[in-house]
C-alpha cells in the first residue's frame, strides 16, 4: 500500500469514526457462539398452535451505513411462523431467502448480492430459531428474545430487546438492534475513501394471525 492510500484509508477511518447514523443509535446486541443442547426436545401441548407468519403485514429491513451515507435494505417475503399456547410463546421460526433483497440503487443490489456480502449463490437462505423470551428488556422494550440466528451460514446466539404484543386478534414482535456484520463473515471494508461501517441495524417487524394456522 503507497503513502497516498495509508493516508485516505486513515482519513476515512477518522471521518467514519465521527459520522453517527441511526445504525450507531440502535442498541446492539449481545453476540455469541452459540452452543447446541443435549436436553430432548421438548413436546408441544396437544393445544398449541403454529401461526403462520403474515408476509403482507411484517418487515425484515437492514440499514449499513458508510463515510457517505446510509442504505436501508429489505428482505421481501419473510416466512416462519410462532407456535403458541394460550398466549405462551413456545418457539420461533422465521427464514429468509436472501435473493429477495431489495435495496437502491440496483447496482448496490447487485453488489449486495454478491460473495463481497451476502453471496446469495452460495447461501441462500437465512434464519432465526427462538431460544428463550424473556419480559422485559432493555430501552424500554416489552421482552428479551434470545435466539440463533443464522447468515452467510454462520449460526451465533444474538440477545436483544424487543415489543412483543399478544391479543385475541394476533402476535406482534417489532426489534431494531445492531450486530457487528463481520461475526457473520462478512468482512468488505469498502473503499479507502469510502469505509464501511461494520455494524449494521435490523429493523424487524413480524405479525401473526391468529386465525391463520401454519
């Protein structure tokens, strides 16, 4: 590396450092390995009840951020579902096909797109699997939810705050949090005049219907 790019990649880096975004505002979460249990699984009440996840009515979106700006992002057609029973929460699932990304302009797309981040060729799918709810959290969230969450195949154990609502009608969860991007091997620092950000902000939205049963 020549003296001139030493000195844009340190320009950048002290630019980057003083630029807040709303990435920098959103509370991070806890990341760790996450370590598989020995215990059975356990078996569902025969009144438990597997609700569908309502696509039309929930958002997966992301927000990364660098020295010039920020770029909100979204994951269409997020599927899953919440077993319950009663209005307990016994478990969790939402997967992604990280194809559906949709971001502009296209040709950050289609660098997003690429083995540069999410490498959709190679890993096609993203998920998140519930460990634990807990009530009450942080920053005035309703609950704690604990879980796996899985991209670019790498699995690590995330904890965040989150609102979760429960009623006759439907459950709703909404969390908005940041993770460090490179846990997840996603490691492209950008351009020397232009670095990017390593945190990068979920902003996650889910509804459930009762009435619509997976």
């Amino acid at each position: 590396m020549n003296t001139k790019s030493i000195a844009l990649l340190l320009a950048a880096t002290t630019v980057l450092a003083a630029c807040k975004t709303e990435v920098d505002a959103a509370p991070a979460a806890e990341v760790v390995e996450a370590t598989p249990t020995n215990a059975e699984p356990k078996t569902a009440p025969k009144t438990a009840k597997r609700l569908k996840l309502d696509a039309t009515k929930s958002t997966v979106a992301f927000v990364g951020a660098k020295v010039t700006g920020s770029h909100r992002g979204t994951f269409e057609q997020p599927t899953g579902y919440v077993e319950m029973n009663g209005d307990e929460v016994l478990g969790l699932q939402i997967d992604i096909a990280t194809k559906n990304l949709e971001i502009e302009p296209a040709k950050l797309q289609g660098h997003l797109a690429s083995p540069d981040f999410f490498d959709v060729e190679k890993y096609p799918k993203a998920s998140f699997t519930l460990v634990k709810l807990t009530e009450g959290g942080s920053d005035g969230a309703t609950h704690t939810i604990e879980g796996d969450l899985t991209l670019r195949g790498v699995t690590k154990r995330v904890t965040f705050p989150a609102t979760v609502s429960i009623d006759d009608q439907a459950v709703s969860a909404k969390a908005t949090f940041r993770i460090d991007r490179t846990q997840f091997g996603i490691v492209y620092k950008g351009m020397a005049d232009d670095l990017i950000k390593n945190d990068v902000m979920l902003d996650i939205a889910l509804r459930f219907s009762r009435s619509d049963q997976a």
